[in-house]
C-alpha cells in the first residue's frame, strides 16, 4: 500500500542541524520529495531525490535515502528560524499519483 | 507568472449549503491534483487530472464531492451539500508533466462549514 509516516514535531536551537525523518511503505516510488509549508501558504517543493541514488546535497539541504529500510531523511545545517515551517516527504508513482506524509512542525528557536 | 489561482482564500457556510472551490492552474501544466488538509488527517489527495481528464478519484471522500477540469484552464471543486466535517483547507496544484511529483501548490481555500 502507499503509506508515508513522519513524526510530528521536532524542536531545535538557530545554528544547529535538524533531521527529520520519513518512513513509506511502497517500494515501487520513483521519486521521492520534501516540501516546505509556512502559515497560510501552500506547499513548496524543497528538494527531491530519485529513488535510485543514496544522496543528494543542495546548499543547506542534504537528503538521504535508504532504500533497503524505506527511509528518508532531510538534514538542514545551521538551521534559521526562518526554516520553522512544516516539512512534508512525499512519494510519486508512474501512476500519476503524489502521497504525503502528515508534516513534521520544526520550530526553530533562538 | 501567476502562480495556481484558488478562489475563494475563505468561505464560511452552512451545513446544507453547496460550495464551489475554483482552481486556475499554471498556464501549460498538464496535470491538476485537488487535496484537502485537515490537522487529523493531514494532506489527503482527492482527486487528479492529466490533459484534463480525471485519473484517480479514489480520494473523494464521498458522493457529495464533485470535481470538473471542462478545460485546461480551469477546475473545480463542488460539495453538495456540505457538513461541518468538510471544514478543512482545500489545495489545487498543478504540475508540468504527468507522473512528476513536482507540483506548484496554491494558496488554498479554508472552508468553515458551521
């Protein structure tokens, strides 16, 4: 089935590294994504991996895909609270289809 | 460029009331998703679109949803009649090529139905 789970919330200090994290369950995704939502607004696409590279780094961003274990992670350095926003992972499909996760809240505190 | 175009940014009703949530996607883009996002359930995907043909309606919650895409510029989203329970924020987005998962979101529809 198309499943994508991450944790809630996540809380750190300006300057640190925050990690959030991604489960899914369907392995046939081709690629898989992270969004950004701030208050009010709509989804905006951060960064996105395809499903056959371990790794994909873009200034600040560093994404991380273990496919073996279904895992997927976004790893932000010298975090702002500019970066407080909900973040969401999501999986395409040759289907057409696009599944989130539930978001994970990063408040960024100074 | 304009990006996706949702109207109304609020709608408040009542229970009973038909809504229609309108959607003009990117000039170009091929492909029109509707989701819905509520704080317990999340983002759900209710329906999509590619050449303006519907794709996948799995997601529509129930009969009293109905969504249209008459043209390539333009959608809709119709709750008839609505239930407090249909209170949620409602997204269009709109992509370039089918089966990408880059999509451009608008800034969504909050829909109170008291």
């Amino acid at each position: 089935g198309e499943d994508v789970e991450q944790s809630l919330f996540l809380s750190v200090r300006e300057g640190d590294s925050s990690v959030i994290n991604c489960t899914y369950t369907d392995s046939s995704s081709t690629y898989l994504y992270w969004y950004k939502q701030e208050p009010g607004a709509g989804l905006q696409l951060l960064t996105y991996i395809f499903s056959n590279m371990d790794m994909k780094q873009d200034q600040r961003l560093t994404v991380l895909l273990n496919k073996k274990d279904k895992h997927l992670s976004l790893r932000i350095a010298d975090t702002q609270t500019g970066d407080s926003a909900i973040y969401f992972c999501a999986e395409s499909f040759s289907s057409g289809k696009l599944i989130f996760g539930q978001g994970t809240e990063l408040s960024v505190k100074p | 460029d304009a990006g996706v175009i949702q109207s109304p940014r609020h709608e408040v009703t009542e229970m009973g009331q038909e809504v229609t949530l309108r959607c003009k996607p990117i000039s170009g883009h091929n492909s029109l998703f509707w989701y819905r996002q509520t704080m317990m359930r999340g983002l759900e995907l209710l329906i999509y679109f590619n050449n303006n043909v519907p794709i996948d309606d799995s997601g529509m919650p129930e009969d009293r949803f109905s969504a249209k895409m008459p043209n390539a510029s333009f959608s809709t989203l119709k709750i008839q009649p609505s239930e407090p329970r249909d209170s949620a924020v409602y997204f269009c987005a709109s992509s370039l090529r089918f089966s990408t998962g880059e999509l451009f979101f608008g800034e969504g529809s909050r829909l109170t139905v008291l």
